[in-house]
C-alpha cells in the first residue's frame, strides 16, 4: 500500500537498542560518553508541553521527581545523537483535584500538572493529542504506554502465581521463584475496509458520540489468519460475507496492547444483518457521503478518529492509493 508507514504510530526508524537491555555497564557507558532523558507517564499519559500539547518533555535522569516515585523505568532506545531516551512512569502520584470520572469518558480531556515538574507541562491524554505529535514523539509515547501499561497488569506470574520482576531495561518480567519469564504481549486485531461497489461497510459500538462510525474491527484468534479473521468477525458483526481479503497497512495501538492490521475486503453480499452484542448498528456508506463526513459536512454522519487507522485507510480509498 502506498504511504503505510505514514500512519500514526507508525514509526520513524527509532533506534531501540535492543542489544544494550539489561546490560547496566553498557548503558551506563552510553549516558556517560551521549548523555540520556526520560519521558514521564503517568496512567498512560504523556508528560507534553502546554499550551498545544504538541511534543513530549523530555527531563533529566536525575529529575528529583524521579526519586520520589517508586514506578517502572524503562530504556526506549537512542536517538539519532546517540542520546538514551528511558520513560518513567509516575502513576501513583494521586493529583488533588483528581476526576475519576473524567478519566473513564470516551475522550479524556482532563490535564494533570504535577507541582514539581515544569510549570508549563501537563499529563494529556495520548488518544486525544495523538495528531499533533511528530512520528517520532508519537511512536516513543506509543511505545512508553504500551510497555508501561503491560507493567501494570502483570505484576504476577502466569505460570505460579509469586510477583515478579523487571528486567532487560523494562522489556521482560522475571519470577525469581520458578524463573519464568515473561514478555510484553500484543495483541493482533484486524480492521476492515469492506468494499461493494462505490460503498464502504461501517459500524458502531454502543457509548460512541452520536453519529460516529467506523470500520468494523475484531480480534485474531489462535490458530487462524488475518483473512480468515476478517472474514470471520465481518459475518459475525454484520452478516456480510467477505471474498478476496488483501493487507494494507498497520499500527500500533497501545489501547492497551493491540497491533492493528489494515485489510482491505471485497464482499460477495451486501445485505446487512448486525449482532447486537457485538455492534449497535452498521450501514453502507457511499463515497460521497465520506467525503462529506470528513469535511463536517454530512448531517448525520461524523468520520473515524483522527488518528485512527480507519480514518487512515478511508483516506486512502477515497484517493485511490490502497494500491
């Protein structure tokens, strides 16, 4: 597919430094002859500079607000300077003015300050300020939240049950009590750009903002292949049946923990016939109703998120670049 890497997140030939992790003399080497940062998150949340909220901040090792939070550390890589970015996460800092509440909407728009970082920083949403990042501040806050997120939900070990430990710079869980490790999981999603004709097949999930929709999308399970899968969750969702399945492009979506892939599908049916515990509703959209959408012009439809591989791939099919 013509420009896929140019999806969100999709990555700007980052150096990860893979073959420094968990070798402290080697890293510590490193920051002494190119100096290193880190990226501070806290419960998935970028630190960035405010008012636009449009690039990372990037603080010293030594930063004090470091030393008071007992969280993860993790090594992200080099940069093109041969800098070490790490990111830190501060998530059980507890802000006064906290709103649970706010935290759980379909668009988080709440900023947290904490009191001894700069004053002009804020915690944002990553969903919500995906768009203003550049490739590469968005691919290492990608890559901060998926890890980090994956630290806290597997505190413990699969295979007996004791805590374990980071290791490898924060890319690996160890058991000190039966030695299993454990890796960051991603799971495999595939998103679908179904075609009939001059339409593109979309749906909605109940608790979406009135008027949204998108492509339908589903988990791979075990054992099967994406166009097995697409072809699968497509019938499942919408009753549609799906031929010729082709891949276009992927991202990664660290919502918490998936890998998108993009795949365009031909249907052989076009009537629709929904689970309803699977979607709210799902339609055949026309070109001209698309592109409408996209310029705030249609009178009920609203576009995929900005950002998103859906709006990615519509974008794409719209101006004939899937091929």
């Amino acid at each position: 597919m013509k420009h896929a890497e140019t999806v969100t997140f999709g990555g700007s030939s980052f150096d990860r430094a893979a073959e420094i992790r968990g070798d402290d003399e080697a890293i510590q080497r490193e920051i002494e002859h190119h100096g290193a940062c880190t990226l501070v998150m806290w419960r998935g949340k970028p630190l960035v500079k405010c008012p636009d909220l449009d690039a990372l901040v990037r603080v010293p090792l030594d930063h004090p607000v470091l030393a008071s939070h007992g969280g993860t550390q993790l090594l992200l890589g080099r940069d093109e300077t041969g800098k070490l970015i790490h990111a830190h996460d501060l998530s059980d800092w507890q802000p006064e003015d906290l709103d649970l509440a706010e935290l759980d909407r379909f668009l988080d728009a709440s900023e947290q300050s904490h009191p001894d970082l700069p004053g002009d920083t804020a915690f944002a949403e990553l969903r919500r300020i995906m768009t203003r990042l550049d490739a590469r501040d968005a691919e290492l806050a990608a890559m901060a939240r998926a890890v980090l997120g994956w630290h806290q939900t597997h505190r413990y070990c699969s295979r007996c049950g004791s805590e374990s430990r980071e290791v490898m710079s924060g890319w690996q869980r160890g058991c000190p009590d039966c030695g299993g490790q454990h890796f960051p999981r991603t799971d495999p999603v595939v998103i679908m750009l179904i075609t009939h004709g001059n339409q593109v097949l979309m749906g909605r999930s109940p608790g979406w903002p009135e008027g949204m929709y998108s492509l339908l999308a589903g988990f791979v399970e075990p054992g099967e292949t994406m166009e097995a899968a697409v072809r699968r969750e497509v019938f499942e969702e919408a009753g549609v049946k799906v031929g010729e399945v082709s891949y276009l492009a992927s991202q990664p979506w660290a919502f918490p923990s998936s890998l998108m892939f993009g795949c365009w599908g031909r249907a052989t049916s076009h009537d629709i016939n929904i689970d309803p515990t699977e979607i709210e509703d799902a339609i055949w959209v026309s070109r001209d109703d698309v592109l409408a959408a996209f310029a705030g012009q249609h009178p009920i439809l609203m576009p995929a998120r900005r950002g998103a591989i859906a709006q990615f791939l519509l974008r794409n099919w719209l101006a004939d670049t899937l091929e």
